[in-house]
C-alpha cells in the first residue's frame, strides 16, 4: 500500500496575510492531490480552558478582552478552506509553543513544501518580512513559500519565473519550478543576469564584446536547463538572458508571474550565509509569491536551527 503523499504545510498565525498563505496552500495541496495542514503554533495557555469560555463572567477581566480561543479561529479557518475546496483533506492542528519559527520548521520535516505569509500578527512594526518567514525560510526542511499578496485573477499566463545563476546549487530549484509549472500547466520563464564585471566563472571571458558576453551567457542557461527540457517536454520554456542586477531584472519579471522560485544559495562569495542575497532580497520585494528551495531540498542543520529558535517571534 502505498503512503500518503506529504501533505502541505501552512503557518497560520490568523493574521490576514497568513490567510493568503492558506489560499495559496489549498490551492497547492489540490494541485498536488495532498493534504492541507494548517498549524497554529501558540504558548501554552496561562488560563484553565473553562475561564477561557468565559463569556458568562467578562467582570473577571476587568477591561481586558477574555482570551480568544485559537482553535476555533483555526477551525474556523479550516472550515472555509473545506467549504471552498470540499474534496481536500483539510487538517487543523494547534501546537503549543514559545518559538513558533522552531516548531514550523520541525513540521516541516514531514510536509512537501511550507508556505507562510510575508508578515504576520507583528505587521504593524514595519518590517518588509517578518521573523518566523525570515527564519523558517532559511531552515525549513522543505521548500518554503512566502506570500504576500492575493493571486490575481487579471494575469492570464501565470507563468512560473526560476532564476538560474548556473551553479550546480540552483538545479533543485530549477525541479521545483518545472514540476510547478506542469502542475499548473503555465511555461516557465528562466531568468539568468550577468554583469560584465560579474561574469558566470564557466562562462569564457570576452570584455570587450557584449554580443559574445550574452551568447556566452545564454549557452550558461541552456545548459543548466537541458536535462529538464528533456524531462519535461509539456513545459514551455522562455529563456530570458539580460544584463543587469538579477535582483532589480527577478522583481520586475515577478509582477507577471505566479510564482518565482529561488534557490536559498547561489555563487555568492558569502558561503556562511543562510539565504544568498538575491535570495533574501527577492523575498522582500517580489510581486507574486516566493518559492526558496535549498540545495538538498532540505536546509542547514546543528547550529543553524539554533537561530530560529533565536529569531523566532510571534
Ligand atoms: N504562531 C504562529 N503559528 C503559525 N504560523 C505562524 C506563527 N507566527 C507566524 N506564522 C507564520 O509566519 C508568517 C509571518 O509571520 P511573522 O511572525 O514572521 O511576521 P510578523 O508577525 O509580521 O513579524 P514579527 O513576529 O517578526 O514581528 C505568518 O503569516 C504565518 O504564516
Ligand atoms: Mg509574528
């Protein structure tokens, strides 16, 4: 008998943009024909769960509104999703914590891909991205998915946009985005930049000559991306070469996307960073949802699991 499929995992901290990672998740785990696991992660409560129903005696609380019940709000959630997508398996699950970003990124483990909201409950204090997405999407077991705005319903080809930098690093990334893209049935656009001052290492060095520059360049691209052609013929690929910034060229092709896949690492000379610059950069300012996935399909262990235990905040 064969195991059920991992299912997809989302954050849900109930704030509205963590609602749109849901959207995006039910979307997904549809698509994938999985489970849809939404998690709350919340300290344990303080109060005995028979004062918490207290709307009976609001006088014991003086001015302070009675505690909220998170597993209604989290179920009423999961009823929204079930009502909207009535064949998917929807599992609601409150996990008590103090480090939601830690918890997160242990679920993880068991689920195809994680997505959260770009912000969450601490939006107000202004922050292009919030800690738990920061810190999960540095060590998240998994794919991580971030999600700012609602999907549109105008852009008529979603297509999936994949940076491919030409390291060996970005081939998992590239898989995702194909396998997205047959999933949803768009082409995918592969986006590789170059400076002429910032040339890709295996590509030959022609200063002088800009048209060689970009055919060297182009024939970077083609070759990371030959054996996914191969293996995925439906997929329509564009491939798009420009000199420029990769992160300036990647937001402004995310405004028509569906979705823009990442890799967490390039050739950035920064090897003790979790998440390359591009990486963390496009997180922050992409126009459509972010996909980062690491090199092994998995994030760094030991030490680095440490800092989402630091990072981590509700
Ligand atoms: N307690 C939680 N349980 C489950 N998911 C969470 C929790 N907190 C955050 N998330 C997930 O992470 C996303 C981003 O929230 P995050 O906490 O990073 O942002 P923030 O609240 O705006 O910032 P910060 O908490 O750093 O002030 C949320 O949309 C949600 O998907
Ligand atoms: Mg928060």
């Amino acid at each position: 008998m064969n195991a059920a499929p991992a299912p997809v995992l989302v954050g849900l901290d109930l704030s509205a943009t963590s609602e749109l990672a849901v959207d995006w998740g039910a979307a997904e785990a549809v698509l994938r024909g999985c489970a849809l696991e939404l998690v709350h992660v919340a300290p344990p409560t303080p109060l005995p769960a028979v004062v918490v129903t207290d709307a009976d005696h609001p006088a014991a609380y003086g001015d302070i509104p009675p505690p909220t019940l998170p597993h209604a709000r989290c179920e009423a959630v999961g009823t929204r999703v079930r009502h909207a997508h009535p064949s998917l398996d929807v599992v609601v699950r409150v996990v008590p914590g103090s480090d939601p970003a830690r918890t997160l990124v242990e679920e993880s483990r068991h689920a195809c891909v994680a997505a959260l909201g770009a912000r969450g409950l601490g939006a107000l204090r202004g922050m292009v991205l919030g800690s738990v997405s920061k810190a999960v999407t540095e060590h998240a077991h998994a794919p991580v998915v971030v999600v700012r705005h609602a999907a549109s319903t105008t852009i008529p080809d979603q297509r999936v946009v994949v940076g491919v930098d030409g390291s060996e690093v970005s081939a998992p990334a590239l898989r995702f985005a194909f396998e997205e893209a047959r999933r949803r049935r768009v082409g995918i656009t592969a986006v590789h930049t170059w400076q002429p001052d910032i040339r890709t290492p295996s590509a030959e060095w022609w200063p002088e000559d800009p048209i060689r520059g970009e055919m060297d360049e182009r024939a970077v691209a083609s070759e990371s991306l030959a054996g996914f052609r191969e293996e995925f013929p439906d997929v329509d690929v564009r491939v798009h070469v420009a000199q420029r910034d990769a992160i300036a060229e990647l937001v402004k092709l995310s405004s028509g996307a569906g979705l823009l896949v990442v890799g967490s690492r390039g050739r950035g000379p920064v090897a003790s960073a979790v998440l390359g610059s591009v990486s963390a950069a496009v997180l922050r300012k992409a126009h459509c949802p972010v996909a980062v996935v690491h090199p092994d399909g998995t994030a760094p262990t030991g030490d680095s699991a440490g800092t989402a235990t630091r990072a981590g905040s509700a």
